[in-house]
C-alpha cells in the first residue's frame, strides 16, 4: 500500500522517539563528565554529579572549563538585569552592595550561579549573569527592600531570563 505523504506532514506527533527540548541551553554539558574534574578558571569542581566548590582539589582531577567561565568567557549571559529610574543613579552604591551580596549568597551553594558583569549606563544599570536563578533572586531582593516596578520575561525556549526593575523617587 503507498504511503500517503500528506496524511504524514499532518500528524505533529513525532514517529522517531527523539526527545524535544523545551529548554535550549547550549552551555549545559551534553555528556557525563569524568568525576571528579576541575574547572582551571575558577576551581569548581565537577563531583557527585555536580558543580560545587571544595577546599582542595582532588587527586587525578581531570580539567575542563564549568559551563559559568564558559559563558564569561563567550560573553553569552543566561540573565539580564536592568535596573532603572532615578533611584538607582541616586542610590548607586547600596543597590549594587545589594546585587554583590546576593551573588555571593547564591554562589557559596551553587557555583555556577554568578554575575559576568556590571555595566552603569547614564540612565541605568545592566548586570549580566550566568543563570537564570541569580537574577530572579536579585530582583526578588530589590523588590524586597526597595518596592519599585519589576517585570520579569523568559525566553519561551531558550535559557534566557530578562528583568527590568524600576523605581522612582
């Protein structure tokens, strides 16, 4: 019996058992890494079956870049923060204490969760970072102390979060 070409191309379902992903993020590691391995940047170390920090490197550690000083060193963040409005260019200075005490918080747990950069512009501040969890802790924080206006956007499928904070005084 021939096959009916358009009866196929109407059927979304998938016939070849290949997982879709809903999330793409192209700095996860595809492949188990050898235990333990050792990040050469920063010193996390890859062991139990995650990132994590430990107070020596051990023994016959194999060496390969962490997916965070991969993204630094691509300059492709996973988050974006803008912080916005003439609070921030008056109270500079303790929000960005505020975002550095957050990162290190979140970092002493989860050592891929970090910030890659801070840039102040004339009318904000953009922070980088190598996650989509920092961020989202950043700004739950700043609305937290400060109030303001936030709004948060995912990207649909892609591992990219983009957060605008705002507040004016």
């Amino acid at each position: 019996m021939p096959c009916d070409m358009k009866t196929i191309n109407q059927n979304p379902e998938r016939r070849d058992r290949l997982p879709r992903e809903k999330v793409h993020d192209p700095y996860e590691t595809r492949l188990k890494l050898r235990e333990p391995t050792v990040c050469p940047d920063c010193s996390a170390v890859f062991s139990n079956g995650r990132w994590q920090w430990m107070e020596s490197c051990p023994d016959g550690s194999h060496q390969e870049l962490c997916p965070a000083c991969h993204r630094i060193k691509d300059n492709y963040p996973a988050g974006v923060i803008t912080i916005a409005g003439t609070f921030s260019r008056k109270q500079k200075s303790e929000l960005l204490d505020l975002v550095r005490h957050q990162e290190e918080a979140e970092k002493t747990q989860h050592p891929l969760h970090r910030l890659m950069g801070i840039e102040e512009k004339p009318e904000s501040i953009e922070i980088t970072t190598t996650d989509v969890h920092l961020p989202k802790r950043i700004a739950n924080a700043l609305q937290h102390a400060y109030k303001g206006s936030l709004q948060i956007q995912y990207a649909d499928e892609d591992y990219f979060v983009r957060i605008h904070w705002t507040h004016q005084t």
